[in-house]
C-alpha cells in the first residue's frame, strides 16, 4: 500500500542518515583514494569523500560479531568478474556476517557482470546490476 511504502522510505533514510552520521578516524579517510581493489578491511568505520571503485577482489576480515561502516559520497563501481569476500580473522569467533556490514551510497551503485557483493547497501540514487551479478545482503535505494 501506499503508507506502508511511506513508512519503508521513511526507514529507509532514517538508517541512512545514521549510517552517515557514524564518526571516522583519520587513518579509515579515502583510503587509497576511493581504487580499494585488493584491500582487506578490518572492523571499522570507513570514509570515502567521493567514489570507490573495484577493480580487484577486496576482503572484509573480522569475526562473526564484528561491524563494517563504508561511507561514500558519490558511487561505488565493481568491475566484472570482482567480488567482496568474507574472511576468518582466526580468532575463533567466526566469519564476518553480511548482515554487519552496511555501505551507505550517496549517488549510485553499479555492479559488473558476474560480480559479487556482501553486506547491505544503502543508495541514495540508482542501483544497475550486470549480468549475473549477486549479492548476500540487501540493497535500498530511493
């Protein structure tokens, strides 16, 4: 119904004004300067002040109670063929879960062919998924 697309929206930009809100330590700003192909993230907060793009598989390493934060002002972009992985810290508490990890958008998100993502995606804009692309996780969009 109407109302309750009202109210989902509603939600929707209360999460994403929460998850921009969340504060970022100096070391976890622009990293490699939004190109984080082959970076591994652990727990945190992380700020982009404008896009990140993927062009090599990336790793989110932690445990299973561990939180991910990704800020970015503009767009992400994946490259075909790439993907998000979840990675086993060794510490005995499990693997990261998809459900912790939350990439708040500003503008828009597309993802190559074949490529894969984890965590839940909040989009201020357009979402394009190529062929095949896959996702463990949510995304959002208004």
């Amino acid at each position: 119904t109407p109302a309750m697309l009202a109210v989902a929206v509603t939600d929707m930009d209360a999460a994403y004004a929460a998850m921009a809100a969340c504060p970022v330590s100096n070391s976890n700003f622009n990293i490699l300067a939004g190109a984080i192909g082959g970076y591994s993230f652990t727990a945190g907060v992380y700020k982009w002040g404008s896009f990140v793009h993927i062009a090599s598989d990336i790793s989110i390493v932690g445990g299973a109670n561990d939180l991910w934060v990704f800020q970015v002002a503009e767009y992400i972009s994946i490259v075909a063929y790439m993907r998000i992985r979840l990675v086993n810290d060794g510490t005995g508490h499990g693997t990261p879960q998809a459900s912790n990890i939350v990439w708040q958008v500003g503008a828009y998100l597309v993802l190559g062919a074949f490529s894969h993502l984890e965590g839940n995606f909040l989009v201020n804009g357009y979402v394009t998924f190529g062929a095949t692309s896959t996702i463990n996780g949510r995304v959002l969009s208004v």
